[in-house]
C-alpha cells in the first residue's frame, strides 16, 4: 500500500449535517463523532450549500422542513452542480412520514430516508453504509 492510499484509508470521513434544530444537530454529532466521524454543522440548505463548495463532504444528513432554503431544494441544488459536490450522498431524516415524502425526496436525489426519531445505531448504520465505512 503506498503512502497516499493509507492516508486516504486513515481519514475520517467528514459528514455535514444540515438542520435547523440545534438540539438533533448537537444529538447527531455528538452520536457520529463518537463513531470516529468528523463532523459539520448547517442550519439550512443555503449554509449547506456555501458548506459543501469550500470544504469536502463525504455525506449529508439532511432535514426537510428548514427556513430559508428546504432539505429537498438544497438536495436539488447539489445535484444540479456541475462539480463532484453532485455525487455527495444524501441521507434524509424528517419528521414526515408520508410515502409521498419520501418519493419526494427520493426524486430531489435523496439516497436514502429515515423517519425521525432515529436511534444512534441507527444513525450510524445509515452513515457507515453511505460512507463506505466498516461497522
């Protein structure tokens, strides 16, 4: 293994989570940094979007019901780029529970969705199997 593909392999994976409730921010970090995952924070998807064109995600968790830009309109948005922010994975978890929410999501680009409340294990999992990470 050479040097540049063991430092790849020893880098956190960085997620961005993008809410507008600091309390489910600081419960997802503190859940993911716990599990050896880097984390940022965003309030909305217009943050999110500023976030993910000056630093390196390799996930988005992602709110639907958010003021300024929605979770689904920033999805949208980082599909629409023209840069590799496009191939981002995107993991969805709301509150709304409805098959029509969840197709809406799934249509802005979502990669997968949970219904709030989520478990940390569940949170982890989710996050693990989107990174690529072994759990």
């Amino acid at each position: 293994m050479t040097e540049n593909e063991r430092a790849a392999e020893s880098r956190r994976m960085r997620i961005l989570i993008v809410d507008d409730s600091s309390l489910v921010r600081l419960y997802y970090r503190n859940a993911l940094e716990a599990a050896d995952f880097d984390v940022e924070q965003a309030i909305n998807g217009i943050e999110a979007m500023e976030k993910v064109v000056a630093q390196t995600f390799d996930l988005v968790v992602v709110d639907v019901n958010m003021p300024r830009m929605d979770g689904l309109s920033f999805i949208r948005s980082l599909r629409r780029s023209a840069s590799e922010v496009a191939a981002i994975p995107a993991l969805v978890i709301s509150t709304e529970a409805g098959q029509q929410d969840i197709d809406d999501s799934r249509l802005a680009g979502a990669n997968y969705y949970l219904v709030k409340p989520v478990s940390e294990a569940n949170l982890i999992r989710y996050v693990a199997a989107l990174t690529g990470v072994p759990r």
